[in-house]
C-alpha cells in the first residue's frame, strides 16, 4: 500500500484534518490537525482518487504542530464526536476563529480581518465539559451509544450503522448524564429492539433536561412516549445560549417602539422570548410588533403556551418555494429579521425584498459556516453588508469543530 505524506492545512467541519494532494484531491484525515506533518494510506486507493474527497487512514504523524493531550475520555477513539479532545481548549478555539477567518477572506468580505481580545474572550466556552443539555443517543436492546459516521474508512463517508457503547459522556451535563443513567437501567426491553429489525437498524432516544427522571420509572409507558419522538429544538449550552441572548438584546437595544420584526426558525421561542419582553411599558405594552414561523408543530405548541404579547405565532415550512405568498400583505411593514436557521441554512431569500420591502437589519444566527456564507452572498445581492464590528462567534461545543456566528447584516 502506498504511504503518502504531507502537512495538515485545514480542519473540515466535521473535525478532520484536511490534506491536499498532488493529484488536486483532498484527503481527510481523524485526529490530524493543522500543521501536522503526516504519513497517510487511502483505502481502496484506485476507486478512492476517483472522488474529489476522500476520507484516508493516518498512519503518523511526524511533526505535531499542536501539542497533544491524553484524552479525558475513553470513548473517544471509537465514537469520534469529539475529534478535538486531544487538543488544548485554548488551541480549539484558536482554530475555530481561523477557521471564521479563512471564511471572511475567501468570500470576500474581510481582507484581512483580525478578531478583537474583547470578542475573542466573550465567545469562548466557561465549560470544555459538562455542557451538553441535550443528546441524542442510539438504542438496539441494551445497546446504547453514538453512531460514528467515520467508524469504516473503507466506505469513504457513507453512513456506519454500528453503535459504539458509551458508558459515560463527558461533554453531557450532570442532568443529561443522570437522565441516560436511568434510560440504561430500564433496558433491554421488548420496546428497545428495532421493530421491525431489518427496516430499523435501532431506535433513537432523544433526550434534554425537560424529562422528569420519575416519568422513567414506568418505563413502558416512557419508552412508548420517547422512543424515536423528536423533542423540539433547544439550544444545546445553556450558558451560551445567556450570551446569545445578551447580544440578541444588545442589537435590538436601540430600535424604536412598534418596529416589526419577523423571526424565522423560532422553535419553541427561546429568541421570541427575549425580544417579546424587551422595553416592555408600565402597563405591560409590548415594543415591539413579532411574527414568528416555524414548522415543528410541538415547538409552535409550546410558543403559544407562553401567550407572549405583541407576538403572532405562524406554523410554517419555510423550505417549500411558495410559502411567501401568503405573507405579502403581512409583511410590508417589517424592518427586522431574525433568523436562526437549521444546519441547511436558508432558501428562497430572493422573495424576500418583495415580501418585506422595508427591511433594514438583519440579525442571522448561524450554526454552520458554508450555508451562513451561502445565505451571505444572497443578502449581498439585494443590497445587504456585514458588520464586521459586531460580529461574533461563539463556542457552544467544545471538542467538536462546531462553530455558532452571530452576524448583522444592514442595507446602506
Ligand atoms: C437552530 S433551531 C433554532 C430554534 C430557536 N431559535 C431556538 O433558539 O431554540 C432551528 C429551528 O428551525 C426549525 N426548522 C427546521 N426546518 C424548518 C422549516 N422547513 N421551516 C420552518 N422551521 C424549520 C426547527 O424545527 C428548529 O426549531
């Protein structure tokens, strides 16, 4: 097998070191970073080099650019969540910054863009452990575990269905540890077989500090009600998520009573909540005018729960190409949007300056760098520019290569 050698450029979003090769193809490699100096094998070379990407097995690495540290975990070879473990935290997030930079600079949007002390240390994670509020976990009878996609470097990124077992998480908060603790005792049984076993390969608990530990110990009726149910939306770092609130209210701080605001991707209202109770006047007037769409019935449920004031609530999915029409007279007043998007990003920007002809700001949260960047160029189109001095990015998962950008972006 040939042994090919070469230095580590980049990080990819999913934690992986990226090589590039003679032949212009890109290699992926677990548990190399920038800088690295590596010696490296590709599986099934001859079909591989046919892919532009493709996902190689270290074999060493001859130079560390970055110090290594043991890994606290010891699950942490086989799951491959956290592919940073063996980094410093403060190395982590040093690449996570780069990683905003390179972004900035080859979309064009920063030439050569330098990040504040300021906001370098209002980002950064209190807790590298012990965060996590939510989880999801894979269960086929008394197996629990993560599925790592990574797990079979001969199936070049297709998808791994093996459960590697996890006896304890370390990124889960004490809560979230205590909840799975208990999820595990009350297995194997009848229901925690995938059913039937070759359509599922196993089922999934989707858990967060909302499950009550006692509603457990009826664990018929708990597997019934949890197993394979998709809990609505919660930020995953609650500590982080106080900051992105903070800011959130920083840069509504100043806008006028009744302006209107549209928020997409609202969830269950985690932002909505923020802004419906801002500058709200002696007798409980609200000061600002809220729409707020999404599309997850149970999440919607819970927004109206909260009968916040000055805030409509519209179960909507924002990803089918005609779900704007029915806003165009809504709309016309709105000024500011608010989004927080899935993984995916946004579609259908460009029926936006019809709908809303008076916008003027908009605050995008963003969870994955390529679709923020994508939507970016969008917004570039109909006349929107970033502000680079109230850009922020901020850690919500240490040891992952996960990045969260909070951006406003205004017309000029
Ligand atoms: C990153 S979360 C943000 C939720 C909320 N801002 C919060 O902080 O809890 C993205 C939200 O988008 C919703 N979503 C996903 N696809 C959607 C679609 N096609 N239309 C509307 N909402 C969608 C999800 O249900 C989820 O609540």
């Amino acid at each position: 097998m040939v042994i090919h050698s070469g230095i580590v450029k980049y990080l990819s979003i999913d934690g992986l070191g990226i090589v590039r090769l003679s032949t212009g193809n890109w290699v992926l490699l677990r548990n190399a970073f920038p800088g690295d100096e590596v010696e490296f094998t590709i599986p099934n070379s001859e079909q591989s080099l046919q892919e532009k990407t493709i996902l190689g097995e270290l074999i060493a690495v001859k130079n560390f650019h970055y110090p290594r540290r043991k890994s606290p975990c010891i699950h942490s070879t086989q799951c491959q969540g956290c592919p940073l473990i063996e980094m410093s935290y403060q190395d982590q997030w040093k690449e996570k910054i780069l990683k905003l930079k390179f972004y900035l600079e080859k979309f064009q949007w920063a030439s050569h863009w330098n990040i504040s002390e300021e906001a370098m240390e209002w980002g950064k994670a209190e807790n590298e452990f012990s965060y996590r509020n939510r989880g999801q976990v894979k269960v086929n009878g008394d197996l629990v575990g993560y599925v790592n996609i990574f797990q079979d470097p001969q199936k070049n990124f297709q998808k791994s269905s093996k459960i590697v077992p996890i006896e304890e998480c370390l990124v889960l908060s004490e809560k979230s540890q205590q909840i799975l603790k208990k999820f595990r005792s009350i297995l194997p049984h009848p229901l925690s077989f995938p059913n039937p076993p070759e359509k599922f390969l196993w089922n999934f608990f989707d858990f967060d500090e909302g499950i009550d530990l006692a509603q457990m110990d009826e664990s018929e009726n708990f597997l019934k009600d949890h197993l394979n149910k998709r809990r609505p939306f919660s930020q995953g770092n609650q500590t982080q998520n106080q900051k992105m609130k903070e800011w959130l209210k920083q840069n509504l701080q100043d806008e006028p009573q009744k302006t209107e605001i549209v928020e997409l991707f609202c969830g269950s209202g985690n932002f909505t909540e923020v802004m419906a109770t801002m500058h709200l006047s002696r007798n409980n007037e609200p000061h600002f005018k809220i729409y707020a769409l999404e599309v997850q019935g149970s999440a919607v449920q819970l927004l109206k729960l909260k009968n916040l004031h000055g805030v409509d609530v519209i179960e909507a999915n924002l990803f089918q190409s005609n779900v704007w029409k029915q806003f165009s007279h809504q709309f016309q007043n709105v000024e500011i949007l608010v989004l927080d998007p899935p993984r995916s990003g946004v579609k259908f920007q460009r029926a936006w300056p019809n709908i809303m002809p008076n916008l003027r700001k908009i605050l995008y949260i963003s969870c994955n760098l390529e679709s923020f960047f994508k939507d970016l160029q969008e917004f570039r189109k109909f006349g929107f520019q970033l502000d680079l001095n109230t850009l922020r990015i901020i850690d919500l998962f240490p040891q992952t290569m996960h990045i969260e950008i909070l951006a406003v972006l205004t017309k000029s």
